[in-house]
C-alpha cells in the first residue's frame, strides 16, 4: 500500500523521483532503472 502512495504522489507530481526512492530506501539509479522497466512494453512473440 505504501508503494501504491509513493507512486501516486510521483504521478500526480507531488513529489520528484529522488523523493519517492528516499520513501522506498532505494538508491535513485535503482528507482530510476525499475520505473522505467515497469513503464516498458511487454515483448510480443511472433507466431
């Protein structure tokens, strides 16, 4: 649930990415780096 909060703070630009890793006691490169896998496209497999 906390995690829910921090992303929705980031989201609606309450709070800037070093904030939200400080939040989730992350390194920012670690938060930066899962932000943006989580934002990727799933790969589609041709059949």
């Amino acid at each position: 649930l906390f995690t829910q909060l921090v992303y929705r703070a980031l989201a609606e630009d309450l709070i800037g990415e070093s904030k939200a890793a400080e939040l989730l006691r992350m390194p920012q490169a670690d938060f930066h780096a899962q932000r943006n896998m989580d934002r990727a496209e799933p790969a589609t497999v041709d059949q």
